[in-house]
C-alpha cells in the first residue's frame, strides 16, 4: 500500500495525473505482468501499480503524450476492458474530459502580463 501512497504524491508535472482504474479481469500475478508489459509499451505512462486483491490498477502518466480513453483502448485491447456500470461511465467521461483540458492548456500561449497593455 505504501507504494500507492507514493505514487499519488509523485505527480511530478504539470501535466501529469494519477488515475485509479477498476479492472476486473486481473485475477492473478500473470494478468498483472500482462497489463505491465502491456503499459511499459505505452509513451507516456510514468509509473504504475497494480493491486490484485482490490483488482486495481493505479497508473501516473503525461496527458501531453497519453489520454484516459487511449489507455482504456489499449487495455481492452490487452483483454482488460474496465467495467461498464453507471458510476464507471460517468469517471471515465470525467477523466477525459480534465485529461483533454490539461493537454489544451499545455498547448494554450502564456496570458499576456496583467500590467502591461495588449499590442
């Protein structure tokens, strides 16, 4: 547990996030080092943990390079889909949503200085 505590205060970039994401189909060590062999393939994945009692998977990455709906096609790709419920929807639209403003606002040019008149 303490590595997941760790990697939640090791968001180092700007634009870097820490995701945790439910994946039902991880039910024992080698699902576990198929779904990390699967994401060290992936740019811009930083660092991840998976928790096998919880089926849980806890992935820092660079929106810059990565969004929430790429890493959930690669890993229904893999044979990990995330589960479809109600709750699960509405986190994965949200997670989009704030990986898709985070990766326009690294792209947005710096707001002109406040004491200075625009040119």
């Amino acid at each position: 547990m303490n590595m997941h505590a760790t990697l939640e205060q090791e968001a180092q970039g700007p634009w870097e996030v820490v995701r945790r994401i439910r994946l039902p189909g991880l039910a024992s060590a080698a699902d576990a080092e198929a779904v990390r062999n699967t994401l060290n393939e992936v740019a811009g994945i930083r660092e991840m943990a998976i928790d096998l009692p919880r089926q849980r998977l806890l992935v820092r990455y660079d929106v810059n390079e990565i969004d929430y709906a790429t890493l959930r096609q690669v890993l229904e790709n893999a044979g990990y889909p995330m589960p479809g419920g109600m709750l699960n929807r509405l986190r994965a639209s949200l997670y989009q949503y704030a990986d898709t403003n985070a990766r326009d606002n690294a792209k947005a040019p710096p707001p002109p200085c406040c004491n200075k008149p625009p040119k």
